[in-house]
C-alpha cells in the first residue's frame, strides 16, 4: 500500500492555529495544500466570516489553494426548529435534585465532522456510497499546538489520517520543537494578521467568562442572540419538548447553571490573572484561552477540558 497522500487538505477552522497552517503553506514554508474545508455550524460570529473571506481573498487565492465552505444545517435554526431532527449541544443541566451535569455532545459530529467528511470524499472522487480503494487516502492537517499536544489523535477512518504539522515546526520562541499557540500568535502578528478571531458558535456552552463579557462589551448583537437562545433552550431543543419528551431539568448556556443575562460573567477566573503577569504575546495567547479558545469546539478535537455526562430525560 503506498504511504504517499492522494491529496493533502487542511481542516480550516479559521482561529489561530489553522489560520497559521494555511498561511505557512502559501508561503511554502510547508508543503502545498491541495484544499482547505471550512465547516460552517451556521452561527459563528460575523468576525470568522469576515475574516475567512480575507483568508480566501488575500492568502488562498493568490498560493492556489481552494477553500471549500462546506455545512449540513444551521445549528441554532435547528435547535428551535420542532420538526427538525437536532443533534444536541453540550448543555449544562440543572436536574430536578438539585444535581448537574450536561447533555450529549453531538454537534461537532453532526455539524463539523460530517460535512468535512462529506467533502473529502467529493475532493477523492468518491463520494458516499462509493468505495474507497486502499491506498487513496488524504493527509488531513489539523491546527494543534505544542501546548495542548493531548488533542493530536488519529480520525480513525481509512482515508484520512490526520498530521499536525505545528508539533515539528522549529523556530519557536523557546528554542523547542514545536510551536505554541503564542508562537502561532507570533507569527500572525508579523503578518499583519493580530485579530485573528476565534472559530466557535455563538453561543457555544464552553465559552469562558471573560469570552461571554467581551461578547457582551464588544459585541452586543451577538451577546442579544446567545441570551435569547438561552431563554429558549430551558427545557431543551425543540422537536424534543414537541414529542413529548422534554428536560426533566432546566438546560443553561453558562455553567452556572443561571440565565446568561443573569450568570456571574464578571468573575475574573484564574487564567485571566495569570495573563497579567506574562509578556505581552503570552497575555494575548492566555486572553484568548480565557476566552474559550481551549474550551470551544474544534472539527478533529474537541477543545472541551471538561468530561461530558449523560443527562436528558429517557
């Protein structure tokens, strides 16, 4: 069976890291991509559209690197929709005892892992129900950092084997192998490239605090839409409460379990103390951790540093 890739295609989610990758490529500082696949939930914030269509524009188009904007629905229509089939989001739950837990995670499969799925067949020449041959397989590129390596896993499926090239990248700012999500900062920075955004819905559960106040100080509309949406989750998605089958508790966006508008967003947690005392590109990477760059949602790798437990009602 040959070893070399039949294609070699970036999973794009347009935050830092695979900003970084797409950027190193076209300046040939690594090997040539042959696509890219954004995979669009429906309801990333206005800042990742406009900053993918500049990626596009300004860095994809001029190394001849296609981007492919793949999606299989719009997660917040989805979820509020009774006669659509919804694949849940990690909720917190408040249970009836006074207990807590989340819901199922099922939404970066559905909305991120499918569609990418779906496209790299299309990109083989074999899409689904095809078969295809041993041997033909993509090398999918994905954007982990030295600093969260855990995340580097296999995908498991035959035809794509995942690479992260950023852990064998030298040049980093500690003289190791590998480079950091500061060293990717870095580098965008140099470029001209500093407000890259990060890549997650809306109203994604896993935002941090500080992450949910800059929505709310910065981004107004964005944060009238999450507490809306919060308002109307309470007793779970849509088509559930419309079979009969709701929440036996109360589903929240903030982990305190408390409507967003109302949930203690102001608490400045530990990570953003931190940051004030490191230099000014590590205080931008641990901002952005804070915000919920580690805790949002990534196609190959959840960036959940939370277990996630069962809870709905049977």
């Amino acid at each position: 069976m040959s070893e070399s890739p039949t294609l070699r295609i970036l999973s794009l989610g347009a935050g830092v890291q695979s900003t970084t990758l797409l950027m190193l490529a076209a300046e040939k500082r690594l090997p040539h991509l042959d696509a890219a696949i954004f995979a669009d939930t429906g309801w990333e914030p206005r800042a990742v559209y406009d900053h993918l269509d500049r990626l596009v524009r300004e860095v994809a188009q001029p190394a001849g690197i296609p981007v492919c904007r793949v999606a299989s629905g719009n997660i917040r229509r989805d979820a509020l929709d009774p006669n659509h089939r919804f694949a849940s989001m990690p909720l917190y739950i408040r249970n009836p005892d006074g207990s807590y837990g989340m819901t199922r995670r099922q939404c970066t499969s559905e909305y991120k892992l499918k569609p990418i799925k779906k496209q790299t067949r299309k990109l083989l020449g074999y899409p689904y129900p095809r078969r295809i041959p041993r041997g033909v397989f993509v090398e999918q590129w994905v954007g982990i950092s030295r600093d969260e390596f855990d995340r580097a896993k296999d995908s498991g499926i035959q035809y794509l084997r995942s690479a992260f090239p950023l852990l064998n990248l030298d040049g980093a700012a500690d003289g190791r192998q590998g480079w950091t999500r500061s060293d990717c900062q870095r580098y965008l920075n140099s470029r001209g490239w500093a407000a890259t955004p990060k890549s997650a819905c809306i109203g994604c559960p896993f935002h941090g605090n500080a992450m949910w106040r800059h929505m709310r100080d910065e981004r107004p509309d964005e944060w009238a839409d999450a507490v809306e949406f919060d308002r109307s989750i309470r007793s779970g998605n849509a088509r559930g409460n419309a079979h009969g089958k709701p929440l036996l508790g109360e589903a929240y966006l903030h982990r305190s379990c408390t409507p967003l508008d109302r949930a203690p967003v102001d608490h400045v947690t530990y990570h953003e103390r931190v940051s004030q005392q490191t230099n000014i590109f590590d205080q931008i990477a641990d901002a952005e951790i804070e915000r919920g760059a580690s805790e949002g949602c990534s196609p190959w790798a959840c960036r959940s540093w939370q277990p996630v437990s069962k809870t709905e009602a049977a």
